[in-house]
C-alpha cells in the first residue's frame, strides 16, 4: 500500500508512521532476537508456532517500551523496539496495538515485570535469564525446573562475571566499509567479529541509542541494537559438552517468559 493511502494513526501522522515502521516482507524468514551476543538461536522453519512466539517476546518488549512515552521520536527504547519488530517483519497493526497497550490507550493488556535470573549451565558455564512476566510465580517455578541440569543461583552469582553494556549487531552496506573506523567515529568502546559478516559493536548503556545513529554514516546497516551482558571469561568446552550446554539453553529460550538469555560460553 502507498505511504499516503494509509489512515493516520492514533499515535502517528501517516507520515510518521511509515517513517518509523516502513513496509515489510512479511513471508522473510527472521531470526529469534533478543539472545544477546553469546547465544542466539536462529528459527529454521517458517512455521506458525515459531514466527508466533517472535512476536509475542516483540511484543512484550514493545508494550515494556512504550511506558516510557509513544512517541518514538522522543523514546529511545521504544524506537529500537520498533526496529526489531520491523526486521522480524511484524505486521504494522500488531506493533501498533502493542504500543497502545503498554501507553496505557488500551484498556486490556497485562502488566509485564522484568525479572533476572542468575546461575550455571552443565559445566559451571555462567547464564544470566531476562524475563518478561505478567505472573512472576509461574515464571520462577518454570526456571526452578529448566535449572534442574545446571543451577540456578542467586542474585549476583554470576553478573560479576560479565559487562552490562550496549550492544549493536551491524552489517556493512558495502566491502569497504570500516568496522573500526566507524568504532571510534561513532563512539564505540569496543568490536568483535560477528556471525555471517556482521560486527558487534559494544558501547556503555548510556551511548547505545548515539552510537546506533551514527554506525549507518560510516557504511553500517544497524540489525540490532539493546542493552545486555558480556562475558568477561568465557568457558572453552569440548563438542560433547557445548552440546549439553547448547540444548539446556535452547530448553531455557523456550519458555514463553524468557526474552533474553547471556552465556559465558566461547566459540
């Protein structure tokens, strides 16, 4: 549909809205977001169930988000929750509806609480769970029992053991795009290598939103960009071992709860 055929928005001018949520390919096979740098797990089939349980964690992030204000123009967070609704092509109206939720312009809705989780996967690898809950006893009793084959800690057991840091996945739009000129030009406090061509770009919490601004300046296409942990000293396992780890993880992702899960984990 053309830009000016679209109705207004309650929340935005028709201008605004396609300036913010752009038009998708909504048939585009989109990977899980949120995992973090160390653990991401990539959706391999287009089913309904899969594209469904991406979009209820974009959805919770979004209605999290909007709290702070409506309007993207002025709402950090909430403009990089739009960004990766729009990556994972998520239809216009449900981003809309659930912004509206978490803006209070609805009367439905829940009431989603963060909640942080702590503790070890099998080998003594570190794990830090982020979660969205509008039931925060269902959500502990359900990671009780995923931590069952590792353990779960308490409250600072393991955060020692990692960077609370912004984290900003981007592709570069073309060969000769720099990664570490476009670091130091834009802020960035460090890089790495990321997966399929990419660069993780890390900054402090503080210059996140700065610093993803100004990344597609210096030939970087931004694919993500939120706040997580880093390891500090990541565990080397064998292949045995790392597949233990990898399907206590994917076991963790699964729970409807959890947005984001952070590993020590090498390689």
């Amino acid at each position: 549909m053309e830009a000016k055929n679209r109705p207004e928005s309650p929340l935005f001018t028709a201008d605004q809205f396609v300036h913010y949520y752009g038009d998708y390919d909504k048939h585009r096979v989109s990977e899980v977001v949120g995992m973090g740098a160390q653990w991401k797990t990539k959706i391999k089939e287009t089913t309904a169930a899969a594209k469904g349980a991406i979009f209820t964690k974009l959805a919770k992030e979004l209605m999290v988000a909007a709290r702070g204000g409506a309007d993207p123009g002025m709402n950090s967070k909430l403009r990089m929750a739009i960004d990766q609704a729009k990556k994972a092509s998520m239809p216009r109206d449900t981003i809309e509806r659930a912004i509206k939720k978490g803006a209070g312009l609805l009367d439905e809705g829940a009431h989603y609480e963060k909640v942080t989780y702590e503790g070890f996967a099998p080998h003594r690898v570190p794990v830090i769970v982020e979660c969205l809950t509008d039931n925060v006893n269902r959500t502990v009793t359900n990671i009780r029992i995923l931590f069952r084959k590792g353990q779960l800690g308490n409250t600072g057991s393991v955060s020692w053991d990692f960077d609370h840091l912004g984290m900003i996945e981007a592709t570069p739009e073309s060969a000769g795009a720099d990664p570490e000129t476009a670091a130091i030009e834009a802020g960035a406090s460090d890089l790495e290598p990321g997966e399929e061509g990419a660069t993780m770009f890390y900054t402090a919490p503080s210059d996140l939103d700065a610093v993803s601004r100004v990344l597609p300046k210096y030939g970087f296409v931004v694919q993500s960009a939120k706040l997580g942990y880093r390891a500090k000293n990541p565990v080397t396992l064998g292949d045995a071992e790392r597949a233990e780890v990898e399907a206590f993880l994917e076991a963790i992702d699964s729970d409807d709860d959890v947005q984001s899960v952070y590993v020590g984990l090498a390689g």
